[in-house]
C-alpha cells in the first residue's frame, strides 16, 4: 500500500492533531460517532467482522469485563480508525494497518500506540540495552486510560485521560539520558574507554540494585571529585538504611562488605578511574557476558544524539516503559516494579 504522502508529514499531523484525536476517541468511547468508525473497525477486526467488544460500545457505551492487554488493543483500533477517518484521508493516508508483527504498532505511519493505566507501566518487546539511552526506532503515541479506576465500577466505561507524542529519541531513560549527556563531553576528551564503559553501566544498569545505585550516583557526580567524596561518605549510613527497611520487610540484608566497593574508590587516582572501574566491575559481574560493547552505529549515536529521554526503562527480559515522568512527575528512579506491569 501506497501512501501519496511521506509517513513523516503524516505522523506530524497525529502529533499537531493529538488532542483533538484523543476527544473523538472519548466520545467513541462512550458510545457516540460509532457509525463513522464502524467500517474501520471492521475492517481491522479479524476476518473482517466487527471485533467481539463493538455490540456492548454501542449498546451502552461501556466494554465488556477486558483485561488489560485487550484493552489496549481496544484503544490501539479506535486510534487508528479516528485518525484514519477524521484527519488521514484528508492528508493522502490510508487506509491503515494494525500489524505490531512487523515490529511497530501502525507500520505504514511507522507509529507505535502505548496505553498505559494509571500504573503507567507498560511491557515491550527488548532488542538492544542501549535503546534505554539512544531511544527507540519509530515515534509513539501514549494514551493514559483510566482502566484501573474504571474497572472496579463496572460496567467498564473507559476513557482517555491524558496524552503525549513521543519521537524515536525521547523514548529513551529520562535520568540516565541525563547523566550520560552530564558525562558525555569531559569524558570523551579524557579516555574513549572511560566512556565506552560508563555507557555500558548506563544501560545495563539496574536501579533498584544498592550497589549499582551508588555507583550511578557516583558517575553522576563526574568530573566533581568533591561531590563524588561526599557521596561515598554517604554510602555507610545509605547501606544502614536500606538494611533496617529489608529487615522490616524480613527480606535479606546486604553484607556490611558490599560498602567496600564503594569506599576503595577513594584510594584510586584519579578516582575517576575508580569509579569507571566500580561500574565496568558491577556489570560484568552481574550480566557477564551478555553485556556487550555499543555496536558502531550504536556508538555513533551515543556520541553524537541528543540523549533526551523523557520516562523510565527498567532493564529486563522486557522493556518496563514507565510513564509517570510524563504524567505526574514519576518516581525517582522511573522504573517499574516488576508486579505493576
């Protein structure tokens, strides 16, 4: 299928028109404007019937009891039908496919569609740890539904609460994107390597790990010796609070030991060394060999992108895109626990 405009000119005018978008959505929602969607629907519903969830919409105005998943797929084909109906056909596109298959969710826009709830959370495909900095391939529209509220007040009347448009770079790790463009430029001038590893730590980093936090902060604090002093004596009584919370919660406590990565960084000059070394360790400890070098493409990108990161990524087998940055300024770490997503 060819469409008469190129796809960027197009995922510009989902982008100028998101808000509009999104009140024609609210009001399919609720049951109004079916009719002018209905065609799309159906043709985008398997075997080209009506898909199972359209009858109760317009009978009432409310979805049937849907679990999480399917209400995004609910979300993702009333996105596609309203922009193909009300804004494509009159910018040359269309009509569309739904084929997240082919590795985004609108492959002839080139868009991805994310509908998180008010968990914000959502799980995606991983393909390279290094998107957490240099963000993804293609652009996404993120639709935050009231799905959690609304599902404990049945019957199951949903809606689009707020909106944002994503590009390819910003769907990247907000603080980390930060700490790296922090580093980036006294880094390269000093040791290439230097910076090779602490991008590596960057996007293999877990957040929620004690040690791997107190070397982030650490590189966070580069090229002040002063602020990165002040940390790590920091570091002792940090160790004695995450452990009192651990107990509280019968969970197991960190040896007294594990502070010993963090305080011998002093004794290394330039401690800057040290701390490159401290995260280069505590990755190949932890991921070995699955923890690889950037790519040179890969390379390319960290060295010369913006690294403007606007939510949360939690490494995992998955992607955990975190979206309360976005919304309501997030947590501090912007990462998902695992159970939320």
């Amino acid at each position: 299928m060819a469409l008469k405009q190129d796809r960027e000119s197009l995922r510009k005018v989902v982008h100028d028109n998101l808000a509009e978008i999104v009140r024609r959505i609210n009001q399919t929602l609720r049951g109004r404007q079916l009719d002018r969607v209905k065609p799309v629907l159906a043709r985008l519903g398997r075997n080209n019937e009506l898909p199972h969830w359209f009858a109760k919409l317009a009978e009432d105005g409310s979805l049937p009891n849907l679990d999480g998943k399917t209400i995004g797929s609910v979300i993702e084909m009333l996105f596609t039908a309203v922009i193909e109906v009300y804004y494509l056909s009159r910018h040359g596109g269309g009509p569309l496919r739904i084929n997240p298959a082919s590795g985004v969710d609108l492959p002839d826009l080139e868009l991805g569609v994310k509908s998180p709830s008010e968990n914000f959370c959502t799980s995606e495909p991983f393909f390279s740890a290094y998107e957490r900095l240099i963000g993804s391939e293609f652009d996404i529209a993120v639709l935050l539904t009231d799905y959690q509220t609304a599902k404990r007040k049945p019957p199951l009347r949903l809606q689009i609460i707020k909106s944002d448009y994503l590009h390819k770079t910003e769907i990247a790790d907000r603080r980390l994107c930060q700490i790296a463009r922090r580093v980036r430029t006294w880094m390269l001038a000093e040791n290439e390597s230097w910076t090779k590893k602490t991008f590596r730590f960057l996007a293999y980093v877990n957040q929620q790990d004690w040690l791997a936090k107190q070397i982030l902060r650490l590189v966070e604090a580069l090229p002040d010796e002063e602020l990165a002093k002040k940390r790590i004596s920091e570091s002792d009584q940090a160790l004695v609070r995450y452990n009192s919370s651990r107990l509280a919660k019968n969970r197991e406590v960190l040896p007294k030991e594990t502070i010993v990565t963090v305080q011998q960084i002093l004794d290394i000059k330039p401690m800057a060394l040290g701390i490159v070394d401290a995260a280069d360790n505590w990755v190949v400890e932890t991921h070995r060999e699955v923890a690889r070098m950037p790519t040179e493409n890969e390379w390319h990108r960290l060295i010369s992108g913006p690294l403007n990161g606007r939510i949360g990524m939690s490494f995992a087998l998955q992607w955990r895109y975190n979206f309360g940055r976005l919304f309501n300024g997030g947590g501090e770490e912007d990462e998902c626990p695992d159970s939320s997503c």
